[in-house]
C-alpha cells in the first residue's frame, strides 16, 4: 500500500515537471516572436539565407528591323540612240565603251544632197535679201509700189524658212549625243543603210544608278527624312554600296499593297553597270526598350516575368515582350537602364530574397 502511494507521488511529481518546461519553451517563444514583431524584421532578414546569383546590367537598345528588297540598277539617263532619217552611214566616230560629251557626232550619215539643198537655200535667201533691199530703197522714193516691197519682203521670209529646213535636214544627217556618257556596241557599220527603226548604240550616263524596290505599305511612315540603305550585287561579291533613298511614288499599289521607292547609287569608281541586280538592305530605326538576356526571361500564370536585384533583394518584375534578336529579348516594363536583372540562379529566388550578385563569367 505504501509503495502505491509512493507511485503516485513520483507520477504527479514528474507530470507537473513535465507542464512546467512545457510553459517556459511557450513563454520563451512568445517573448521572442513577440521581440520580431516589436523590432521589425531585421533580424529575421539577417537570419535569411542568401542567394548568390549571376547577373547582367540591363541595357537599352532600339527595335530596329531590316527590311531587303532586291531591285534592278538603271543609269541615271540612259537611252537607245536611232537615227532621225533614212541613209546610208558614212562614218562611224566612236567606240564601245567609250566615254562621250553631249552634242559629239557619233555617226555621220550620207549628207551630200542636204549640204547641196543648203548651199542652193543660201544662195536663193542672199538673192532674196538683195531684191528686198533695193525695193525698200525705191520704194522710200516712190518708185516701187508698196505691195511689192511687201511681196518681196515675204519672198525673202520664205527663203529664210526653206534656209533653215535645209540646214536642219543637214543636222539631221549627223547622229549627236544628246548627253554626256559612255556609249555601248555600234550596231552599224559604214556603208549600211539605217532608218528611223535602226538601234545605232545605247547611251548611258552611269554616274548615278537608280534601284527602284517595291515597299510594303506598313513600312511606308518609316520613309520620313534622309533614309540610307546598302546594297550588294553579285558582280561585286564581298563590295557594299552606299544608296540613299531620293524620291517616292505618288501612291500606293492598291493591288499589291506596296510602295515604290526609288534609290540612288553613287558609282564614284565606275564598278557597276545598268542592269546589275542588287540585294538592297534597310535598317529601319525603332522604338527603344530594355534589353535582357533570353535566359533571363521566364514565365508564369500572368504572363513574362524577369528577376531585377534592387539594393541586395530580388524583386519580381512583369514584362512585355517585344522582340527577340540574336539571343536577347527586348521587353517593356518597369526597369530601367543599368538595372541587374538574373540570368542565373532564379530557380531558387521568392520576392524579397536576399542575394549576393556575381557578374556574368563569375564564380
């Protein structure tokens, strides 16, 4: 009976020990929950663990785009040269190839019977013109009447009209230039007869080569100002060319849905020819935005989302994509240039982690 009793003692003993410790661990974690709340969370952020992960500035680049269009190169005047009449080719006066000013004959015709008409419409103009002169002078004194100082003096204006055809019908007979530039392969030879059918040469003042390309309607407000494009051509393997776009159609293909845009190419070295194909390149100048790189860009329920460190913390920042070019990915949304955004170690980050930044190529 007294060993039962003795039990019991030692049970309810061991019990109230046991309700004791339990309340002084609740009491203590009371106070010091009670201390967080009391003192902030500075010391629950020093306790946090800390992140290192790699980061990258962000930089901010423009959505620009390249626009390609291949076109045909034509001079700057160009045409094919024919003759005015039908005769037989006396002399052909230049070369292929060869450079011309404007107004040198180039091909002289058979123009014996024109240099014969001038020569007779001369001699019949000074015979008409001395006729008019001395009715003019009799008739000052009375002794010619006045109609015929007048039928003279519309003798003499006719003359001078049949003068000058003559002259012109010679003129015609000398095939000119009508330009400066450089002349093709003569068609002809001395002796052929030729018509007003008959290609002579062709007659290009290459200088300037014009490229007409056809562009889309919705790149038509990107033609304001001064645009440069390049161009290469496969005569020219490894060459670009500098062209600048000089003048617009007036409308706009309402079939096609495009533009005609003509550029010129300055031939300063004398290296391309009309008829050339050229690939012509555009750099289109864009909006701005931030840049990032794509590893750095994830995705969640709402949408984009990047990692930005701001002081030693990582904040959670919802983006917009915009473009993605060469392994970068332009975006909109609230960062700014020079901001650290997390291309590594973002697996592991909640908003508000604390971090410690390494640099691309760091370890």
């Amino acid at each position: 009976m007294g060993i039962n009793i003795l039990r019991q003692k030692r049970f309810i003993i061991a019990a109230i020990t046991l309700v004791v410790i339990l309340m002084i661990f609740w009491n203590r974690d009371f106070f010091w929950n009670d201390q967080d709340s009391i003192l902030g969370s500075s010391d629950a952020d020093a306790k946090a663990p800390v992140i290192t992960v790699i980061t990258e500035p962000i930089a901010i680049t423009g959505n620009d785009r390249i626009f390609e269009a291949i076109g045909t190169g034509r001079a700057r005047l160009s045409v094919q040269i024919y003759p005015a009449v039908s005769e037989a080719v006396q002399e052909v006066l230049f070369t292929a190839q060869g450079p011309v000013k404007k107004g040198e004959v180039l091909v002289r015709l058979d123009d014996r019977e024109e240099k014969l008409a001038l020569r007779r419409a001369e001699i019949e103009l000074d015979a008409a013109r001395r006729l008019l002169n001395r009715y003019e002078q009799a008739g000052r004194q009375g002794g010619v009447p006045k109609s015929e100082v007048d039928q003279a003096r519309a003798d003499f204006e006719a003359k001078r009209v049949a003068r000058d055809q003559a002259q012109l019908d010679l003129e015609l007979h000398s095939i000119i230039a009508p330009f400066d530039g450089v002349v093709g392969l003569p068609r002809i030879d001395p002796g052929d007869r030729v018509s007003p059918d008959t290609v002579i040469t062709v007659l290009d003042d290459r200088h300037i080569l014009y490229v007409d390309i056809e562009v889309p309607e919705a790149l038509v407000s990107s033609l304001q100002g001064e645009q440069i494009i390049t161009a290469t051509t496969p005569a020219w393997p490894g060459l670009t060319f500098d062209a600048h776009i000089s003048a617009l159609e007036s409308r706009i293909d309402p079939e096609r849905r495009t533009m005609m845009v003509r550029a010129n190419i300055v031939n300063e070295k004398d290296l391309l020819r009309p008829g050339m194909s050229f690939v012509t390149r555009w750099k289109i100048k864009g909006n701005e935005f931030p840049t990032v790189p794509e590893i750095a860009l994830q995705w969640g329920r709402e949408g984009a989302f990047i990692w930005v460190i701001r002081g030693d913390k990582a904040e959670k920042i919802p983006v917009r994509v915009i473009a993605r070019t060469s392994g970068r990915v332009l975006v909109e949304g609230a960062v700014t240039n020079g901001d650290h955004v997390v291309v590594e170690g973002v697996q592991r980050l909640t908003p508000g982690s604390k971090v410690r930044m390494l640099g691309a190529g760091e370890s």
